[in-house]
C-alpha cells in the first residue's frame, strides 16, 4: 500500500535498507573477494567478513529496536522491522554455515576426512548457500529501498503495525 509521506521520513525509512545492501555489496562482495586472494597464504583477514557482517546486522538489530520506542514515524518503523526480519534470517544461515563448516573442519583434523570432502561440504554446502542468498537479498533490498523511497508498506507489515489515522493512503494496492 503507498502512503503520502514526507521526503524526510522516506529518507529515513532508507537508512536500514542501505545498511543491509552494504553489508551485502560492500562486505559480502567485494571485502570477501578482496581477501580471497590472501586465502592462500593468510587465511585470517577472511574472518572481517562474518566480524563486520555480524556488527552491521547487529547495528541493525538495535536501531530497530529504538525505532519502536523512540520518536520514530510510524513508516520509518515500519522500513526498519523489514530489514531486522532479513537480518535474523541472515544471522541463523551464517551461523548455522559456520556450524556445519567447523564440523567439517574437526573431520578433517580429527576423523580423518580427506581434504577434497571438506572442501567440497565447506563449498557446496556453506559458500554457495551464502553467496545465492546474498544475491537475492540485495534484490530484495533494493526492491525495499525503492519502496520506501515511493512510500510503500507491504500488506503483511500493515497487519501488525496498521498505519496511523493521520496517514494519507494513496493508492492500495
């Protein structure tokens, strides 16, 4: 559904989608193909990426919080639970990633794995995962950004946070 609303809260309703899309461009991108290169000989500088990724999803996480508590309009709050529901989605498949890479890591170490196998479950099973769904998610995003950006609120976020009285509709669809 679009609302009318004022240039400055759209732009506020933008902050957590661009918060999101840097930390999938900027961080999931390019930061991981930048140390990509040192994987060979320094496999350290890779961990920034899940480092960063958890400080900006948890960044996230509060400020959303404080949207709802704090003098945040109502169509600014509503833009910041859209991007803390993709950010819990995100943190529970990288965790849930990592658990399934350190399982293949102690296999490896301590049951006798071979290599190729742990590479292959490290991956198929937790590399291409992340790099699909960081895909759609900037999709997503972006799709998100544009909406605040024209005024819009999905229908299933009207359900639970129903749009103020003094809130012009303009179109419902």
């Amino acid at each position: 559904m679009q609302f009318e609303i004022p240039e400055e809260e759209r732009k506020k309703a933008k902050i957590p989608h661009d918060l999101f899309l840097v930390n999938l461009i900027g961080n999931h991108i390019l930061i991981f193909v930048g140390t990509l290169g040192l994987a060979s000989t320094w496999v350290w500088p890779m961990l920034a990426v899940p480092l960063i990724s958890l400080s900006i999803l948890g960044s996230i996480i509060v400020l959303s919080h404080k949207s709802k508590s704090n003098n945040a309009s109502w169509f600014e709050m509503c833009h910041w639970q859209i991007a803390v529901k993709r950010s819990w989605f995100f943190i529970k498949m990288i965790l849930t990633l990592t658990a399934i890479g350190l399982i293949g890591i102690y296999g490896y170490t301590n049951l006798g794995w071979m290599k190729e196998a742990v590479y292959a479950l490290i991956g198929g099973v937790c590399l291409l995962p992340v790099m699909v769904t960081t895909l759609i998610l900037i999709l997503m995003e972006s799709d998100a950004l544009h909406s605040a950006d024209q005024g819009k609120v999905p229908d299933n976020l009207l359900e639970k946070f129903p749009a103020p009285a003094n809130v012009k509709v303009i179109t419902e669809e």
